[in-house]
C-alpha cells in the first residue's frame, strides 16, 4: 500500500466522519418522512435500512484499506523505535556518556 503523508491521513479520516454524518441524516430525515404518516409504502420504511446497510458497506471496504495501511505504518515505525532503542542500548555508543557522566560526578 502506499505511504500517505499525516495530513492526507487526517483528511481521510475527517471524510470518513463527514460521510458516515452524511448517512446519520439521511436515516434522520427518512425517519422524519416515515413519521409523518404520508408515505405509507413498504418500500418507504425500508429506506432508512437500505441507507444504513451502504454505509456499513462503504465502512467494511474503506477501514479495511485503512487497517492495513495502520498496520504497515505501525510495522514501519516499530522499526524506527527498535532502531532508537538499540542504538540507546549499544554499548560502543554509551561509552562516551558514561565517561561523560563519571567526568561530571567526580567534578
């Protein structure tokens, strides 16, 4: 999958809510049609379902993309931390700063 940079992330993300608020008020207003008693059709009280069963759709298919691009990047940056870590640890690297750190304490 290929790498997105945070930004676009986020804006996947902040689109991702703003449909699903879109699907929210389209089963609000079709319930607000339903209610007021002059769509009597069966059809018309199946609407409301029809909506929610495209927007779980549309979810199961763009978080499944999203699930795997969060666990590429989580592998990725993984990697990084170990690196960091290993180079914290390394004891060629730790050997100034303890000589460092015995130079300051008998100072």
């Amino acid at each position: 999958m290929a790498a997105i940079d945070v930004t676009q992330k986020v804006e996947i993300y902040e689109t991702l809510s703003s449909l699903n608020m879109a699907f929210a008020g389209i089963v609000q207003h079709l319930q607000t049609l339903h209610k007021t008693g002059l769509f009597k059709s069966e059809a018309a009280k199946l609407f409301p379902g029809f909506a929610l069963e495209l927007q779980a759709e549309f979810n199961q298919q763009f978080l499944e993309d999203l699930h795997q691009l969060e666990l590429d990047e989580w592998g990725h940056y993984g990697k990084v931390r170990d690196k960091w870590e290993k180079h914290l640890r390394d004891p060629d690297d730790g050997a100034p700063r303890a000589r460092n750190a015995e130079r300051l304490s008998s100072a």
